[in-house]
C-alpha cells in the first residue's frame, strides 16, 4: 500500500544564513515530488528567527517594531491550514 501525499507548508530561509545576517524569510510548498518556494516579502536577522516554530523569538515577537510582520506571519499560517485543509478536500 502506497503512502498518501499531504500539503506541506513551511516557512523559513532559503539557506543557511549568519546570526547577525538580514535575510528574506520564503514560503516553502511540497506535495509529493513537487517543491515550490517564495519569497514572502519580509526581510528577517537571523537571531530573530527561530526555525523551529517558524516564527519570531518570543523576545522579538512582542516587540511594536515588528508587531505588522508579526501579525503577516500569523495570517500565513492561518492560511497555510485552511489551504492545506481545502487542498486535501480535491
């Protein structure tokens, strides 16, 4: 019995990048063989960023200099559930 495929949303940098490196953050897709990436148009330091939770650090994450990226990274993984929910449905 084969294994199913399933909608894989990621965010992240596009490669291995320095601490003190201001780097854009991308969108990764996969669904099977296929791997898709984007830029999402925010640009993030790397100490900033935890790869982990895909998101801000928590010291970052409440910080009002941030607040409008960190409410567009929040609405991305809203999406990325709803999309991968709909996805899924065919």
């Amino acid at each position: 019995m084969s294994r199913a495929n399933s909608h894989n949303f990621s965010l992240g940098y596009k490669s291995k990048i320095n601490p003190d490196q201001l780097a854009p953050i991308y969108i990764f897709y996969r669904y099977g063989s296929v791997q898709k990436k984007r830029s999402a148009e925010i640009n993030v330091i790397g100490k900033e960023w935890d790869q982990k939770s895909q998101h801000f650090h928590k010291s970052v994450k409440y910080n009002t200099e941030y607040s409008k990226d960190v409410e567009f990274i929040d609405k991305l993984k809203r999406k990325f559930n709803e999309m991968a929910i709909e996805l899924n449905r065919g």
